[in-house]
C-alpha cells in the first residue's frame, strides 16, 4: 500500500502552470526547432524514453527540472558537450526562448520536454541510469501552510535517488532558507543518497547566477547549494 507521501507525490506536480503569450521569436522556436528538440511528457509513448536514439549519440543523460526561461540552461548545456542534457519545463515561452538561446549558442546536445518532471522520472526513465538531477531555484511556496506543496519531499527524493546511476548527483540550489533546510534534511535521511559535503555545498563557479540569485540578494537572502550523490 502507498504511504502518505507517496499519494502526495502522485498528486504534486513539479511546477505551476502559468500561462503567457509567446513572443514571436519564441513561436518560430517551437514551429522550427520543436519538432527535433522537443517532445511533451504527456504524448510520450509508455515505457522508457530512449534519450540515445532521440539525441543521435550515446552519452551520459542529465536531466534538469524547471529552466524557466533558459539562461542558464542553454549555458550549462553549451558548457557540458559531452553530456545529453535534458530540460523539463512547464511554461511554453520559457521553453521557446530556451531554444531561440540553444540556437544562439550553438548548442546540439539538449533536448526538451514539456510537462511534468514527476511524470517523465516515474513512468519514462530507467532506473540507475541518469548521470545527474539539477534542480535549481523551485517554487518555494514561502507560506508555512503551503510547504506540503514543495517538490522536494521524502518520496520524491527516493524517485530521484533510485533514476540516478552509481555516483550520480542530485544537485539543488535555492535561495529561502527554510527550503534549503527541508532539502538538506530530506535528502540526508534519503538511505540512497549521501551529501558530497557537510552540510551546504560551495557554489559552483559553473553555475551561472540566476535572476532568481540577483533578486534574492538584493532582497537579503543567501542562496544555498546541495549536491548529494548515489551510493
């Protein structure tokens, strides 16, 4: 039988739906370069998602949840070649205007999908197979009554641990520390995972700061990074 945690996750999605009209740079995006790019968690076909076939190559796959508007994705994508990266997002803009900057860049080795990252872990990636998870600035639902609605929860902690290869990473960042705390207590009591430090993780210089960063400083609030690994 499911536990508690285990209805919430099924009933929790990874994201909001808000809605915005596209540019129309970011409509020519999704009418060129979706059909290769892009792909919608909700159409896939069941079963495993064969990420070699769909990038050409095989390579180690890393999938990260929520690239807003893909500043920072389309850099860690052209930063990491060697990777087949994987971006998972809700909102249709920011996912146009990921590709307008992929295009900018260069940039051949990533690949889209729309929809639910919950989904997508559960029902179409193997097991011990993904290189790493980054997971970087959700929503952090900063009411206390709201909390439960947070993606980072015991149950997801295990989906992500038990998609995640031998040494794999699971890696997050956010800037309100209540959040940051529930991660680190979460993912520590995780039995699969163990934190690559003690406590919060140095922030990565490849990391680019995020508006999320910038507007977190000017607002007095220190960002926190986590890195835990699969044992």
């Amino acid at each position: 039988m499911e536990n508690e945690d285990q209805t919430r996750l099924r009933s929790v999605v990874s994201y909001v739906n808000r809605g915005g009209r596209m540019t129309v740079g970011q409509q020519r995006a999704w009418d060129e370069l979706w059909p290769k790019l892009g792909r919608t968690v909700g159409e896939l076909p069941e079963g495993t998602l064969d990420f070699a076939a769909w990038s050409g190559r095989e390579a180690p796959v890393l999938v990260e949840i929520g690239s807003g508007m893909g500043e920072t994705t389309s850099q860690l994508a052209a930063a990491a070649p060697e990777l087949n990266y994987v971006a998972v997002e809700v909102y249709e803009p920011g996912l146009g205007q990921l590709m307008l900057r992929a295009e900018k860049l260069g940039v051949e080795n990533l690949r889209l999908l729309h929809g639910d990252a919950v989904v997508l872990l559960t029902e179409h990636v193997e097991p011990g197979t993904l290189h790493g998870v980054r997971l970087f600035f959700p929503d952090p639902w900063p009411k206390k009554k709201h909390h439960k609605r947070r993606i980072v929860s015991p149950s997801f902690a295990a989906l992500v641990a038990s998609r995640l290869a031998p040494g794999g990473t699971f890696h997050m960042a956010t800037d309100w520390e209540n959040y940051a705390e529930q991660m680190l207590e979460v993912c520590s009591a995780e039995p699969a995972l163990k934190n690559r430090y003690d406590g919060w993780a140095p922030r990565p210089e490849w990391r680019p700061v995020t508006k999320f960063e910038q507007r977190a400083d000017v607002e007095g609030r220190v960002s926190h990074d986590l890195i835990f690994e699969k044992r």
